[in-house]
C-alpha cells in the first residue's frame, strides 16, 4: 500500500486502536466557554472594551438540547459532553444574536470557546 501503517510527520506508526481506545476512555468531556461583549468598537480597540457577559442564557444543541447560564466571568461548562457536532445559539437583549456551529472532540480539541457579542446599535 502506498501509506500503509504510517501517518503523519517523520512517518510514525499510528498507535494500536486498543490504546486510542484507552486514551479516549478518561477524555476530558467538558465544553466549556465565555461569551464577552465586543463593545461596538471591536475593530478598532478589542481588548480595551470587552467585558465578560454574565447570566446569559446559551442554548447548546447536539444529540438533545441544553440551556446553560453564564457565571460572572461570562463562562459556561457542559459536563459529560459526548463527541460531536453542537450547534449553539445565544440571544441578549441590545446585542446580535449569535449562532455558531462548533465541532467537540472527546481529546478535548474544540472544547474551550470564546464568543464575542456584538452590539446592536
């Protein structure tokens, strides 16, 4: 076969599936993230005026669908979050609405999320 049992750089054999399996079992399998206001004037001065937004209600939608509220630092955590593709979606009064499709890996790739809100003027 052209590739073989090689992947990757410097052609290191893939590990046998009983270890990705034993890797996978005790995953991190929690989706966390923070949403921040992005104060209007995101394009020109980002860091200077975004805050943490909290008490936020922010809908996740996967297998089922979740509703989660932001603490006081603007975070949310899904805990046992299985594998797959989420859809989340947030709504604010005097912001845009927010919708973003995120991709959560059980190696824990993709499960750390920050969101910037948008003013609506």
């Amino acid at each position: 076969p052209r590739f073989g049992n090689r992947v990757g750089r410097g052609n290191q054999p893939r590990p046998p599936l009983t270890e990705i399996a034993r890797a996978t079992e005790n995953a991190p399998t929690t989706l966390t993230g923070q949403l921040l206001s992005g104060g209007g004037w995101e394009h020109f001065a980002p860091s200077r005026m975004e805050f943490p937004l909290a008490g936020v209600t922010v809908r996740i939608i996967g297998e089922t669908e979740t509703t989660l509220t932001t603490n006081a630092q603007g975070r949310f955590t899904l805990e046992n979050a299985p594998e797959g593709v989420y859809d989340l979606r947030v709504e604010v009064e005097g912001y845009l609405p927010m919708q973003r499709i995120v991709p959560f890996y059980v190696d824990g790739s993709g499960g750390d999320l920050t969101f910037r809100l948008h003013r609506d003027y």
